[in-house]
C-alpha cells in the first residue's frame, strides 16, 4: 500500500475521474511525485477513478455484485 500526503497538482497535469470527471489526486511519497493514477473503476466502467468515487461507488457496486453472486451459489 502506498502511503502518503494527496496533493493536487496543476490541473493540466492530472488525469480525470471516469465516473465524476473530478481530477484523481495525486500521492506523494517521500516528497516526490508517486502515484497519480486512482483506482481501477470495474465493474462500473473500464476506466480509472478518484478515491472518492472509489469508496462511494466502486467498492459498494462490487459489495453488492459478491453478494448477489453468493446468494445464487
């Protein structure tokens, strides 16, 4: 896991959000640049996404995707 401050970088420079459009922070480790490219946003799309929309949407759609394939096991 990649620790670090999340700053936001000149607007120009960061990638968007595949669901909100939002600009996906970028971590910095060590003072340095690190990792600037979100989340893996499937099974929404087949984008990548912000933290936010991570934690609101991608996390609870697979939830509910690993329980409604659990109850037809």
């Amino acid at each position: 896991m990649i620790t670090g401050k999340v700053v936001k970088y000149k607007k120009h420079e960061m990638k968007k959000c595949s669901i909100c459009d939002d600009y996906i922070d970028v971590m910095m480790v060590d003072g340095e640049r690190g990792w600037d490219d979100g989340h893996n946003a499937e099974p929404v799309n087949g984008g990548r996404c912000c933290n936010k929309c991570n934690d609101d949407v991608v996390i609870p759609t697979r939830l509910a995707d690993a329980l409604k394939e659990r109850s037809i096991k």
